[in-house]
C-alpha cells in the first residue's frame, strides 16, 4: 500500500492515476468529505481524512503502508512543521521508502515557499528513512488550465514580464516519475530535478498558443497589484499572496531555469513538449 498526501490536488491525483496504471495500491488521504469521489475516480482503493499536522491522524493514514508520498499544501506557511509531522510518524509506521514532493531549486531563500521546502529536505536527509526527493518546476498544467478563458479573450495573461523566461514540465511526466521511484529501490538516497523544457519566454508561449488554436493570442503582463486584488477574492491567504508576489518578482529578475537531461534519463525518453502537452489538452478540451 502507498499512501498519497494532498490527494485531492492535481498532483495527487495525476499521481494515484500513474500508481493505479502500474497495478498499485493506493491510499489517500484527504482534507475534506467533497473530495472522496475524485479521488476514488483516479484510482485510489482506500481515501482517509486527515489533518497532515494533527500526529494521530497521520499515524492512522500510515498504519500498514510501504511507501508515502508526500505532498504538502501548496504554500503553506507550516511546511516545515507538516515535513516534521510526517517525517516522524512514517519512521515510527515503519515506511520503507519516504518520496517528497519539493520543488525546483529549493534553496532561493527569496522565495519563501522553496526555503521552507529545503528546511523539509534537510530533515529528511538525517531523518535515516529511505528517501527520495522530487524537485519539479512550474507545471505546463499552470497554462493548460487556462486555455478557455485564452481563447475567449486572446489574451495570455501573466504577472511578470511577457519577456519572463521559465523552464517547464508536464505534470504526467512529473507523475511517470513518482510511479518509477516509488516502484525501485535503487532510486533511496535520490534528489532529482525534473524539468521537461529549456527557457522559454511568455511571448513564445504565446506564440505557440496562437498557432496550435489557429488565433491570434498575445501575452499580457497583468500588474502585482491587480494580480492580489484578484486573487484575494478567491480566498487565498496572505501569506500565500505575499509568497507568490516574491516569486513572481525573482522570475521577473533572474527567470528559472533547470536541465532536462535527468527527467529524460528517468523516463526513458525525452520529455513531453509544451507543444506536445498544450496539442493534447486542447485536443482533450475539444478546443479547435
């Protein structure tokens, strides 16, 4: 049995997905009663509720488990704190293997959501549990998803530069990846950045949106501020908010940038294209 946290996400469920496909057990785990039903449609055989810093209840979640996947709430504040909570309870569990879902260059201390991260890794690292680490980058998904309202107005719209250049990956790929580690017991010990693209800017992306669509699509910097007042109708935190504006102002000043040599070494093959990824969402959207 494999437990997988955060669950309900788009990670966990691309993950419980890819665990399934390889004939694995799957044990979610949960926040709230309204995600039993997708989490059971991507495959998992057993969905638990549970708070991930509430030490009993993750006891519970690990009862009888041979490997955790561990994915934390994004952005949040208490990383740290969840990383100790689970780090522990899966080495009194008797876990075999401890996988983490990190990110991307954990150790940018001005973003504060990766430094935390890398407070986690480092706990892991002398925790003495078999561990393996993922560092993903920013998800093709985090444009896919908006494909809709892209071809509705024409507009890619961005909170920084459109001349912004960032690495990217496919969060199936990203999921491939977690299945691999999580079946091989040569990967104990691993850190692995996983990146499907070299630099690409807004402005390119764009430009390959149009083409694929077979519209004229243009990427358009949406200011910090406006950005914040949108976002925090949606009910997103301020710690969130504050953490992502930093984000957004590194990749303005520095972009993001990693290798693709190690996601296709795992793979086997080279990475998914933002082409290939953006050809297959549209064509699963029924978009063209």
């Amino acid at each position: 049995m494999i437990l997988v946290t955060g669950a309900a996400g788009k990670t966990g469920l691309a993950v419980i997905r890819e665990l399934k496909e390889n004939g694995a057990a799957v044990r979610g785990l949960i926040h709230q009663d309204s995600y039993c039903d997708v989490v059971l449609a991507a495959g998992a055989d057993e969905i638990l509720h549970g708070n991930l810093l509430n030490k009993k209840e993750i006891q519970r979640a690990m009862d009888g488990v041979r490997a955790v996947y561990h994915i934390p709430p994004n952005v949040h504040p208490r990383e740290v704190e969840i990383g100790e909570v689970a780090i522990s309870t899966a080495l009194e569990s008797g876990v075999q293997h401890f996988v983490y879902h990190s990110v991307l260059h954990p150790q940018i201390e001005a973003m504060p959501h990766h430094w935390l991260k890398l407070r986690v890794e480092e706990r892991l690292i002398a925790s003495g549990l078999s561990f393996t680490i993922l560092q993903p980058t920013s998800y093709m998904q985090n444009i896919t998803s908006q494909l809709h309202r892209i071809k509705e107005r024409g507009i890619y719209q961005v909170p920084y530069s459109p001349e912004t250049r960032l690495c990217l990956v496919d969060l199936v790929d990203v999921a491939r990846v977690a299945a691999i580690v999580l079946a091989d017991t040569t990967h104990d010990g691993a850190v692995y950045q996983l990146v499907g693209t070299g630099l690409i800017s807004q402005n390119e992306i764009a430009a390959l949106i149009s083409k694929l669509l077979g519209q004229e699509i243009s990427a358009e910097q949406v200011s910090l501020e406006n950005w914040q007042e949108q976002v925090a109708k949606t009910g997103l935190g301020s710690y969130q908010i504050s953490a992502l504006v930093k984000m957004f102002l590194h990749y303005q000043a520095h972009g993001f940038s990693g290798s693709p040599r190690m996601l296709a070494w795992l793979l086997g093959r080279q990475p998914t294209s933002l082409e290939e990824c953006l050809q297959r969402d549209i064509s699963l959207f029924d978009m063209v």
